[in-house]
C-alpha cells in the first residue's frame, strides 16, 4: 500500500497479535498502529488533517 501512495494504518487489536507487532507494522510501512477499531476514526481524521508533503 506505501509503495502505492496509500496511507496505512496497523491494527494489533486482535487475537493473533503478539508483543513488538505493532514495531512490525511500522517497520513494515505502517504509519501508525492501533489497538482498537475505536480509535481508527479518530487516526483518519488526524490523518485527513496531516500531509507528509507539507
């Protein structure tokens, strides 16, 4: 999805999930990562307000 121009955002709120996963998602292009779907609203709001461009 980076390699597309896309902004990605991690999620280790789920079973499968294990410690330093959410380093795993940075290192793998992640530009945040979250731990509950309650928070993803608020990250794409604060996503749609921030430009690495700017």
């Amino acid at each position: 999805a980076r390699t597309a121009g896309m902004r990605v955002i991690g999620f280790t709120g789920a079973g499968h999930s294990y410690p330093g996963h959410a380093d795993a998602l940075t290192e793998a292009g992640a530009e945040t990562v979250i731990r509950r779907w309650a928070e993803l609203k608020s990250v794409i709001a604060a996503l749609s307000e921030w430009s690495a461009d700017a």
